[in-house]
C-alpha cells in the first residue's frame, strides 16, 4: 500500500458498514445507559481504517452539554494512549445516543 492513499475517505458502502460496525461494538461495550439527557445527542465521530476513534464533534446543544455521558472522551484518550504514531481518519459517522439507550452509527 504506498503512502498516498492512506488518507482517502472510504466511500466503498460494504467497508462503511463494516467500519460502522466497528465503531457502534466500541462504542456500545463502554456506553453505560443511565441517561440524565432527554433528547438524542448527535455527534459526528472521525475514525481510522480499524474503527479507532480519532476525534468528535457534538453536533447538537445537548450532545455539547452531555459529553460527558458518553463514552466518546474516554475512547478518544485510549486511542491517544494505545496508538502513538496516530493513524489518519479516513471516515466521519454521525452517532446518536438516544435518552432510551439506543445508540445509532450511520455514515
């Protein structure tokens, strides 16, 4: 694999799906589901090619306020820890933690 395609976007749907299910497993193992919130906090989640979460940004005022609620800072530090040469992003999911502890991963 040479070097400049490590930062293309994936737009394949079967490695999205793929990648998709890889991130709602990591999000899902860490999210506890006691949930203060009372509406669905958006985020849009920047991963690398193995589902590592690079970055996120709340995308809605209560996503903002209830970060805190969700597992997101914590998976964004164990990516920073476990990984020092930090692999490019190559894909954004938009996630959705509803209030009733459903989680949603969508591309």
């Amino acid at each position: 694999m040479d070097g400049t395609n490590q930062t293309a976007e994936i737009t394949d749907r079967a490695k999205l799906d793929e990648l998709a299910l890889k991130v709602y497993d990591r999000i899902n193992q860490t999210w506890q589901t006691s949930a203060t919130f009372t509406q669905n906090l958006v985020d849009r989640v920047s991963t690398s090619q193995d589902g590592a979460i690079g970055n996120f940004d709340p995308l809605n005022q209560p996503a903002k306020d209830y970060t805190q609620q969700t597992p997101l800072p914590n998976l964004l530090k164990s990516a920073e820890t476990s990984n020092s040469s930090s692999a490019p992003s190559v894909t954004k999911f938009t996630v959705v933690f509803a209030p009733t502890g459903t989680l949603e991963v969508n591309p």
